[in-house]
C-alpha cells in the first residue's frame, strides 16, 4: 500500500533526526569498540575519544543533540562498577561532563540497567529509540534516546547513545505535521505521543488505538506515524 504523502513527509522528518543521532552514536561504538577489543581489563582513560565525539555532535551547526555518550556494562571497568561517560549541552549551549553518583550506596544514585535505553540494545543486540520519556538522569524533560549495543568479540560491553530532546524534535516534526489537512499523530511502540497536529494529543499522552485510520512505521525502529480518524 502506498504511503500518503503526508504521512511520507513525517516519516522523511523523523529518520532525518534519527539519522543525525545514530550518526553519533555509531562514531561513538566505533571509538569504544577500538580502544577496547584486545583491552581485558579497560579502565575509565580508555573511553577518552567519546568526549570529543560527543562535544563534536552537539556542536555542530543546527545539531538537535542534548546529549551523548556511552553508558559501561555493569562490572567493565576496573575503576568503576557502574559508569557513564556522558555529555550534556546545557542552557547556554556548552557541553559538560554529566556528573551522577556511580557509588550504589550513594544519595541520587540509578540503576540504568533495567532502564530501556540501556536493557533493549542489550538484550536484542539491536538499535532502540526509547521516548518521549522524563529523563530523569539529565534533563528532567521530555527525551528521546536513540542507542544502540557496543559489542566487542562478541561481548556486550555497553551502549552508545545519543539524546534529543522533544522540544527539538517538535521544532523539526510539527511544521510537517501542521501542513497536513489529516489529524496525524506520531506515537511509539506504547501509543505515546511525541508529537501531533491535533490540541487532544500532546506530548507523553496514549493514543486511542480505536481513532487510528493507518499507521506507518520507521523502518525498524519504535516510531509510527498514524493518521487518525
């Protein structure tokens, strides 16, 4: 079946931004991926080529990112049981170093390994896009995480991802969505809405799966675009 144009246009929207994060995202899982096959017992040092990945990425003229990184498999590295070399932009625009507490006894600290960002890419060996969530980790705002595995001799060893935030991503979709004359939502694998051209479906609310008319997904990954009756 043929894909309305319209529906077409969303979708071109969307893997514009996904491939603009994954582009980051691979950088990062190939720099890792290097400094650690062969690497037995890696340590903190070795993950130094993802600042400047990440600070590039967010950097960049136009970039949507807020944030980039690789997240450690719990009990890599030999300094840190749990890690995250993670950069964020903030307000002003200037990326720094995210500080979370990594100590399990420590105020404020996460557990990201059932977190899906993390547990997906792990679990499928496959690429995630994980979101509209509350990134409580960074921003305490509305997010879109795009990650992927980072294996080495077969071995999972972490995720690289990147993030972008929804207010960012509303600035790309809502222009092509509002061009439409159709009620379109963009939603994910939950029916939640990242984005629609329609004032009763916001950000973060579930879709009424009994409105939707068609609906046409983003290649392989958890975002769709429905049209809604």
């Amino acid at each position: 079946m043929a894909i309305p144009k319209d529906t077409a246009a969303v979708l071109d929207a969307l893997d514009e931004m996904a491939r603009e994060a994954f582009s980051a995202v691979a950088r990062i899982e190939s720099a890792v991926r290097a400094r650690l096959t062969g690497n037995a017992r890696p340590s903190r040092a070795d993950l130094g080529d993802v600042e400047e990945i990440a600070v590039a990425a967010m950097t960049a003229a136009g970039s949507r990112i807020q944030g980039a990184g690789f997240v450690a498999a719990v009990g890599l590295l030999a300094s840190e049981r749990w890690w995250l070399e993670w950069f964020v932009r903030e307000d002003d625009g200037r990326p720094n170093r995210l500080e979370v507490p990594t100590d399990p006894v420590a105020m404020g600290f996460h557990d990201y390994e059932p977190l899906a960002w993390y547990a997906v890419p792990r679990d499928t060996g496959r690429r995630h896009v994980t979101g509209p969530y509350v990134d409580s980790l960074c921003t305490e705002d509305y997010t879109l995480t795009f990650s992927q595995p980072v294996l080495v001799d077969g071995r999972f060893v972490g995720v690289a991802g990147a993030d972008i935030g929804v207010r960012a991503a509303e600035r790309t979709l809502l222009p092509v969505l509002r061009s439409s004359a159709k009620r379109l939502a963009v939603v994910n694998a939950d029916g939640r809405t990242l984005a629609s051209n329609t004032g009763t479906l916001v950000c973060g609310d579930l879709l009424d799966e009994s409105q939707a008319t068609g609906s046409h997904a983003l290649d392989d990954l958890p975002l769709r675009v429905v049209r809604l009756g």
